[in-house]
C-alpha cells in the first residue's frame, strides 16, 4: 500500500474544511479503505469534535513530532467506521511546534500503512498552511459561491500552483440553488471559469451539516442525506471512479452546464 | 587548513540560494544562523536552498539546521551537494537534491525583442491574486489577471485574457502607455496620473483600448487599423 496525501485547504476560514475533511474521511472509509486523518490546525484543533473523537485524545500530532510517542498511540480509531483513524492536532502549542518536513516524515511514514491520509489545514497562508501543503499528493480547495472566498482561494492556488504541487482540484461548498437562480449568489460556473482548475464535488448548502458537525457525526454517515451523497461522490471521483455531476435541484438542469467545464477543466 | 567560510546569497526562481561551499561545517552553520539572525526580516517566510559544496553531512546536521532555520520561519527545501553521503540524507528527510531546471523563457523573449522594439517583460501566466507584476518595461500577459492581482509598469500593458485584476500603466507620467486586453474589466485601471472611472463587472467579452487623449480617459474596441 502507498497512501495518497490528500490536502484540504482553503485561505478563508469558515468554508468548511474541516467538515469537508471528516465526511470524506468517513466516506472513503465506508468504501473500506484505510485512512488517518491529520489535523493541520494546531493550537485550534477541531476535527476530533467533528468527528466526535474529542474524548478519547491521548497523544497529538506534536507529540508524534517530537517524539514523546510512536505514530501508532495518536491515531484514535473511530467508534463507527474500523478503518478510520484520527491525529488530532495539540491544542496548547501553536503552528511552530511543527515544521513542513515534519510533516513530511509523519506521512512517509504512514504512507505504508494506510490508502489516504487526509490533512485538514488550517485557514490562512502562513507557516500552518505551508505544513499541510509539504506532503501533499492531491490539494482540495473548498470554496463558497462568495466573492471573498473565491478571492481567497484563487491566492492559495497561486501559491499552491508556485510550489509546483498538484493537482489542485476545487470544491464548491454551500451552494444555495434559489439564490444562485436568482443571481444574489455567484454560480458555480462563475467561480470555475475565474478560478480555472478541475472541479470534484459541488456541495449543497443543508442545515443538517451544522446539527451533525455539532453531534459529532458527519452526514456522509447518513445514508438519506443529500450533501452526504455530495461527499461520497467527491471521495469516489477521488480514486478514480466517474460519478456524472447531477443537479442539486429536482427540477434545474443546473449543474448539467457545467459538466462540460468538469470535463476541459485540470491541466 | 583553515579558510574564513564564505556565505553567498542569491535570489532563484525557487526562492533563495544560499552558496556555503568552505570552511568547517561548524563554522558555515554558524555564521549562517548569524547571517539570518542580522537580516531579520529579509529572510522571513524564505524558501532556502544550500549548498554545501562537498562536505559530508549527516542527517542529524541537516536536521539541526532545518529546524533552526524553521524556527526563525525559514524553509529550508533542498541542499546541493557533490557529496553522496550528503544527498542520500537530504532525500531522506525529504530534501530536495537539485534545482528544477530553469526555465529561460522569460529571459530569452525579453532580449529578442530588444532586437526590433522596446523592451518588455513578458508572463506567460495567468496572475491570480495576491500576485504583482512590476516593471520599467512594458508588460505582457499571456493569461488572465484575477481580482487581487497587480500589474504596475512605466510602459504599456498588454493581457491576452482577461484583465479583472488592478492596472497602473505609465507610472512615471507615460501619457502615451495603453492597456489593452481580451476582456478589460480591471478592479482599478491607471494610466500616467489618470484613474479610470470604475468598470462594470459584467456585459463585455470584446478586446478593448484604454488609453488617454487630451487629458481624458478613452476606452475603444481595439482595432489595429484605427488612426491615432
């Protein structure tokens, strides 16, 4: 096994990358692969209670970096899922206690062991987001249909594109199809042809994404909900498989546009 | 034999390259940790490649170094060396070992057109934000310029794209500098002292001419048969 590094990044806060990190973590789990995920965000940790693994931290990723404790004794498994681990980020250091090629060695070292390893990274542009771009194979940008977040992402791309790391593949999280339709939203469309690379996954706005990430379990564990589907479409076009891109709405041929875009779209 | 270490810094493409090459290694470490203790802010957010020359280093050296460096928000990304020993344990911890080969693009398209024209600096990119292209020259952009992006010349600036970032043509009084683009739609748009009245952000999908005539700002469809 040679694990792909999957980087979820950003540059605006609040966009959703820690819960886009969680439910494509439990989505790639359920297809029975075997993934860690890291959290990138030290000093701010939060993809344990997303998870709902708040409770059973015993060592962080600092302490694997500096060598109090083995790799193995920071990785909390999940309750529900065999296959899903945990590194939870410290929450009393801060982004120095970590430097890139740390990062690089803790994921070589995982590498052997497990299918994905998802990093969940911090929001900005400094020294955190620098570690979790180090060991990346594939960066997802999530983004909002917002003109600040789209600015925002396009910077980080920039800086991703310079580091000559890639591919870089975009995510659109909480699109509103009546606000788009009405056109107090930007389109899905309008923010691929500014931001130019490979669309993976277009995530629905859905007030269940707030009630699960509080209860600590992601929706891609809901089998009914539909921004959980989302998910598991992204962790499946993730290894390869094509899952056409289908409207959010009953009735729109929305997404159906775009699709062609999907298609040209990468380099 | 003792020699003074001799520490060279030059600006790369990738960032910065850091040529200590004689001396102990104990010597170079330190006057290189000196170095960037002195240039402080200089060397904040650097992405740093060294070379060592062929001296034999071990890992436990080049880890040392790298967290020193990272602590003062230094990357240290690659070390050069002709010592195998050394590059074994650089690619161990990651370390890149050589240098991507340079592109010479943009160097060669400047002196060629030297030959019939004036000069400019020519990117063959698209500018996202946060990006700034300054130059004496005129500009030439063959991609888009996004919003938070920046292009400030003395000269003319050209985008073959779409121009959606800010654009200050002619700093340094130029009235005659233009700026053209497939679709000019700038956050901002300068030209000598003239500040362009803001753009619409949608509607245009036509290549465009700003420029000045008689103190006022004109933007036409570009049309290179037009007599000016």
């Amino acid at each position: 096994m040679a694990a792909n590094v999957v980087t979820i990044t950003s540059g605006k806060g609040g966009v959703g990358k820690t819960t886009t990190t969680a439910n494509l973590a439990v989505a790639l789990a359920e297809e029975g692969y075997k993934v860690v995920c890291i959290d990138g965000d030290i000093g701010l940790r939060n993809l344990d209670v997303v998870l709902g693994l708040e409770n059973r931290i015993v060592y962080d990723l600092v302490d694997v970096v500096e060598n109090r404790c083995r790799i193995r004794q920071a990785m909390i498994r999940d309750k529900r899922l065999e296959e899903l681990y945990l590194i939870p980020a410290a929450q009393t250091r801060d982004k120095s206690a970590v430097s890139p090629s740390d990062m690089i060695r803790v994921c070589d070292e995982l590498r052997e062991e497990v299918d994905w390893i998802l990093i969940d990274s911090p929001a900005g542009i400094e020294r955190g987001f620098r570690n979790t771009i180090a060991p990346a194979d594939i960066i997802l940008v999530v983004t909002n249909p917002e003109v600040s977040a789209v600015r925002d992402a396009d910077r980080i791309i920039g800086l991703v594109e310079a580091e000559e790391k890639g591919p870089i593949k975009l995510i659109i999280n909480r699109v509103n199809p009546s606000l788009t339709k009405r056109g107090d939203m930007l389109s899905p469309e309008d923010v691929i042809e500014l931001l130019a690379i490979e669309l993976i996954g277009v995530i629905p706005d859905d007030e269940n994404v707030v009630i699960s990430t509080n209860r600590g379990q992601p929706v891609a564990l809901d089998p009914k909900s539909k921004s959980g589907q989302s998910f598991k479409n992204i962790a499946k076009r993730l290894h390869g498989e094509t899952v056409p891109f289908t409207s959010l709405e009953d009735k729109g041929d929305f997404l159906a546009k775009f699709a062609g875009i999907f298609k040209q779209g990468g380099d | 034999m003792e020699t003074e270490p001799i520490i060279q810094i030059k600006g790369i493409r990738e960032g910065l390259l850091i040529n200590a090459e004689s001396g102990s290694w104990d010597e170079r470490h330190d006057k290189l940790l000196k170095l960037v203790k002195e240039k402080g802010d200089f060397f904040k957010n650097a992405r740093v490649c060294l070379d060592v020359g062929d001296t034999a280093l071990r890992v436990k050296s080049i880890t040392q170094l790298r967290d020193q460096l990272s602590d003062m928000e230094i990357t240290l990304w690659a070390i050069l060396s002709q010592s195998e020993m050394t590059m074994n344990n650089a690619k161990t911890l990651g370390l890149e070992t050589s240098l991507p080969t340079t592109k010479k693009e943009v160097v060669e398209e400047v002196e060629r057109i030297d030959d019939t024209g004036e000069k400019a600096v020519f990117v063959n990119r698209t500018l996202r934000a946060g990006y700034r292209v300054e130059a004496r020259e005129h500009v030439v952009i063959i991609g888009d310029v996004n919003p938070g992006a920046e292009i400030v010349s003395a000269g003319s600036i050209i985008v073959w794209g779409k121009l959606r970032g800010s654009a200050s043509a002619g700093m340094e009084g130029n009235t005659k500098a233009v700026v053209c683009a497939l679709e000019l739609r700038p956050t901002q748009l300068r030209i000598g002292e003239h500040v362009f009245p803001p753009f619409s952000k949608k509607g245009k999908t036509f290549p465009e001419e700003a420029y000045i005539e008689n103190d006022e700002c004109k933007i036409e469809i570009w049309n290179k048969e037009k007599e000016r």
